[in-house]
C-alpha cells in the first residue's frame, strides 16, 4: 500500500523532474524537495502552531504552580498536566503527529532516490517495476553525476595534494544546516525540561543527520541540506526565527 | 542519564533502524554455473563449489569473509579447468575448479564487476561496472586489452569466432573485434541493457529495458525487426531453431520468429520473468519471480511440469546440466534447489 500511496508516485515524480531538468539529478532532488515541502507545508504549520501552544502553555502561571506543587510525585504531575490539557483543549501529540506522518515521506524520498539511482541489479529491478507506462524508458539510468559527487555513493572531496584523505563536504555543510536550523527554529522556552531537551535536540540531531549523510548516498545528504535551508528561510519568512539563541551555544 | 535524554535516544535509534531497515530496495540473487561434476554458486561473501549429483559443499572461496568483498556475478568455467568470478570490490579471481584455491587475481578494474565473466578459447572477457570490457589470458590472468564502453556494462559479452558483442546500460550494443578489442560498428537501441545478447541464425537478438525486443544485423548492427512486449524486458532472449523465446516483468513468455520477429505463441505466467529461459531436453525452462519454474514445450509453449520453489523469489535464469536444472533463489531458507529436468522433482537444496 505505502508503494502505491507514496513510493512509487514519488519515485515516478522525480524521474518526470529529472527529464525535465536536463537530466540533472542533483537539480531534480533540489526541485523535488521543494515540492514535497510545499505538498507538507500545511503539516508543517499545524506543528509549529502546536509547538508554540505549548510554549504558551508552559509559560502559564498554572503550568508553573502545578510544577512546583507535584515536584515530588511524578504520577501526580502528569495527571495534572494532562487535566490542563484537557481544559485548555490542547493536544499534545498534535506536534508529535505531522512528524510522524512526515516520516514516511522521508523514508520514501529516500527509496525514490535509491531506487532512481539504480545503483545495481536489484535497484533497477524495483525501479523498472514502478516506472509508470507514460515515463520514459530511456531516462534509465540516471546520470548520478554533479560537480565532484556521485549522488549514489557517499560524497568525499578527495584532495590528495592537500588532505591525502577524503573530506565530506556535503556532510559537514548538513551538520552545520541542522545545527543552525535547530537552534533559528527553537522558540524559548520557560520550562526547564524543554530547554533540556532543546538543548540535547540541538546537540544528537545534526550529529544523526550528519550520520546519515555520511554513510548513505550524497542524493540524500542534498535533501537534508535543502531542507534545512528551506526550513530557515520558511521560518524566517513567517518572521519566527530565532537569531538571538544563535549567540548561545545552550539551549533556548 | 538526564529524563529526557532517555527517551530522546531510543526515538532516534528507532529512526536509524528505520532508515537503514528501508535503505535496501530489494534483495541480490546468486550467480551459478555447472559442469559435469559441480555447480558454483556466488553468493555474497564467497563462491561455493557443489558436488552436482548432492548438493554438498565441495569447497568454498574465501574460506573466512573478506570486507567489501562480494560476489553476484554468475562464476564461468574455462576449458582448463578454472572458475573466474567478478566480485564488487572491484576484482577478478581464477580459481581451481577441483578445489577452489586461487590461481590468479586481475584487479585493474575501477568498478563493480557485475556480469559474469565469458570465457572462450585462451581467452575470458569481463565486464564490469567502469564501462570497460577487459580481455584476459584464462590462464594466467594477464591483461591483453580493454574497450571502454562509456556507459556501465552489467551484461556477459557474447563472445563469437571473431567478435564480441557488448550491451550496456547507456543503451548502446558494441561489436568489437575479438583479437585487439577495436570497436568493429555500435548501435543504441533505445533502453538500457542488462543481459547479454543472443546470436542465432546470423540474427543478434537484444533485450532492452522499456524497448521492444530488437534483432540486428551482426555484421553492421542494422536493425532487422523488433517484437514488442507488454512490459518491460529484463532478461535476454534465447533463440534455439529459428525461434527466440522472451519474457517481460509482466509475466508473459513469447516465442517470435528469428527471421521476421513474428509472434508464434505466447503465454501469461503468473510474474515477472528475469532470468534468461534455458533450453534442454526438447523443452524451454523458464522461472518467475515469484517462485515458479516451468518446463514449457518448444513447439507451442505448452506445459510440461510446474514446480514451486516454496516461499522463495527467482530472478536468475535457469541453468542446465546433465538433466539437473539449477536454480538460484531469494529466500531465508535456500540458496539453490536442483530439480530434475524431466519432472521437476527437486533432487538436493543448499544452503550455506
């Protein structure tokens, strides 16, 4: 079912893109992100919207008073925040629930580009079984190749001249984006427990994209990056970055 | 270790496992080749000789994994008795047929080896994913001379008295001249090709992904006649007595004639047909993905048995030997099952 709903539309989706920009894929994973970005926008929004609910909420005196009144007992604690909850009419998992929904989106950006790239026998097997009638067969396979990267294989800039070992640039330019895009995106928070774990988000995040990016094909690593420089820019346009947190390397 | 750390961990470990659990798009399928007295099967880290009659492990190569080393690439069988096998990381590996020690290693290659090797006369050719074509002494291993293709070859050359044909993934068939590797005439046929043409009745038969079957002249690569299909061709055709028989991803299986590529028969099989048909004992052998393999009549593709492979997957082409047909599998519980070419009862299954 997840073939027929996302993978093979999305699959499908970049090989028209890629036809139409010239045969270039790294153009096409770069258009293609931007579509499925605007296809997820309104998920998007709904979980900012939540997000900042909830920072709202945590700034309340009745947040506060509750956190100082059940301190000691934790069951306690959440029954009560869940009573809050409930009389505010907030839900919690509404931030929770258009990440998860984006998960598989990004599973099958990924599979679309594993798959387009066609990297072996199996690979264009799958892909040969998912190309829709009106694609055609010759754009098959995709040229994998933009500036020094082979969008199929992890990307290192081999300098041997200079380095003797192969720098990942792309992955280092990810890292960096994540970083800068957890830390513009982060609202402040009041309450203690979320600027822990906004911290910590700002910390493992970029190290497991990073991570990502490092070891699978540089098709992927160039989704993360345009999509971290899309997430900036939505939320600068929105005119709800953050830029004084980026002058603290704690969490906001 | 802070509260939230702890939850936070486990919620991107499951994201890894998740991403890396959907980072592979499908499963490899073993290479096998037979002689009178074994079958060899590559397989992921290592290549196994079988006794044909058991199925029991006669040797294997390596004997402990190598990291990187792979190896799909259906093994060849030279006349002096080596086995030469193309393995991912780039190399080429000549071992005893009898014991499968090394005898020789070729590792100029700059790619992937993914097709198998062809060997004919002193001589074994290899493709591999670089674009080249190497041209190799059998027994010594020595380099005699590379055509590069400009395009990623993944299909075994055919190999004929004075050239050698080549299709690759950029939708080009080379012929080249079999002494020195000179490039004789080129054509592209539209889609990109996986297997390795077929020659028959002085007719060069190519299957192409998203083309219809195309025949060419093969002394100057004209084209003679195409025979559609419904659906994309994977596998490569084999023609025996004036008919190629071809099947599709749809499952269907046709038999058109090698002079004019008119259709004879055809018939609907119950998945997509990936593995070039083998022909033996009067009938056309012929296994589909989803586990079933068929003996059909040549005449008029009629039934002669079915077996299924229980919960397995097939993508390789069947392949003949002395009434045994070899069949390499995708699944948990078996690597090959021998059938018996007359019944289709399966003789001897192994899995490492």
């Amino acid at each position: 079912m997840l073939d027929l709903l996302i993978f093979d539309p999305m699959v499908n989706g970049l090989l028209l893109i890629y036809d139409f920009l010239f045969h270039d894929f790294a153009l096409a994973i770069i258009i293609f992100t931007i579509i499925i970005r605007l296809i997820t926008l309104p998920l998007t929004l709904q979980q900012q919207r939540s997000t900042q609910r909830m920072q709202e909420l945590q700034g309340s005196k009745r947040w506060q008073d509750i956190q100082k009144k059940f301190k000691g007992d934790r069951q306690k604690l959440q029954e009560e925040q869940l009573k809050l909850y409930r009389e505010v009419g907030f839900n919690p998992l509404g931030g929770c629930l258009p990440l998860l929904i984006q998960f598989p989106i990004l599973i099958g950006l990924y599979q679309s580009i594993s798959n387009a790239l066609a990297l072996a026998p199996p690979q264009l097997l799958n892909l040969s079984k998912r190309i829709y009638p009106f694609v055609s067969s010759s754009l098959v396979p995709i040229d994998s190749t933009f500036l020094w990267w082979d969008l199929g294989q992890p990307e290192r800039l081999v300098a041997p001249q200079v380095l003797g070992f192969g720098l990942p640039v792309l992955t280092i330019l990810v890292v960096v984006t994540s970083w800068l895009q957890t830390k513009l995106t982060t609202p402040p928070s009041a309450d203690a427990q979320s600027k822990q774990m906004s911290t910590m988000m700002s910390l493992y995040l970029p190290l497991l994209i990073g991570y990502f990016s490092y070891t699978y094909a540089s098709g992927l690593a160039l989704y993360f990056l345009v999509s971290n420089i899309l997430t900036v820019v939505q939320y600068a346009a929105m005119g709800k970055v953050n830029w004084r947190s980026m002058l603290s390397l704690r969490g906001a | 270790m802070p509260v939230s750390l702890r939850r936070l961990l486990p919620a991107l470990a499951l994201a890894s496992v998740a991403l890396a659990a959907c980072s592979s798009t499908g499963n490899p399928w073993p290479g096998i080749a037979a002689d009178a007295e074994r079958a060899y099967v590559a397989f992921g880290p290592a290549v196994y000789g079988l006794n044909l009659d058991t199925g029991q492990e006669v040797w294997r190569y390596p004997q402990e994994p190598v990291r990187n080393r792979m190896f799909y690439a259906a093994p060849e069988v030279t006349e002096s008795g080596l086995v030469i096998i193309g393995s991912y990381d780039k190399q080429v590996f000549a071992l005893e047929a009898d014991t499968g020690q090394e005898v020789w290693t070729f590792d100029e290659a700059q790619e992937r080896i993914v097709g198998g090797a062809v060997a004919s006369g002193e001589t074994v050719y290899v493709p591999s994913a670089d674009g080249l074509v190497f041209a190799l002494d059998a027994d010594s291993g020595e380099f005699l001379w590379s055509f590069d293709a400009e395009g990623q070859v993944w299909a075994s050359p055919l190999v004929t008295d004075d050239r050698v044909y080549v299709g690759s993934l950029s939708h080009v068939v080379y012929a080249l001249d079999r002494a020195s590797g000179q490039p004789v005439w080129n054509r592209d046929v539209g889609g990109a090709i996986v297997d390795s043409p077929s020659l028959v009745d002085g007719t060069l038969v190519v299957g192409a992904l998203g083309r219809p079957l195309t025949a060419l002249d093969p002394a100057n690569g004209e084209p003679r006649w195409t025979a559609e299909s419904d659906r994309w061709i994977w596998a490569s055709a084999t023609s025996t007595d004036g008919v190629t028989y071809f099947g599709d991803l749809g499952g269907r299986l046709a038999a058109a004639s090698v002079m004019d590529g008119a259709l004879l028969h055809q018939i609907q099989l119950e998945s997509a047909i990936t593995g070039r048909p083998a022909v033996g004992e009067g009938l056309l052998f012929v296994a589909t993905e989803s586990g079933s393999v068929h003996a059909l009549h040549l005449d008029d593709l009629g039934s002669e048995w079915v077996e299924v492979v229980p919960s397995s997957k097939l993508y390789g082409p069947p392949v003949l030997q002395d009434q045994t047909l070899l069949i390499g599998v995708v699944g948990r519980e078996l690597l090959v099952a021998a059938l018996d070419a007359s019944g289709g009862n399966i003789r001897w299954r192994f899995q490492p």
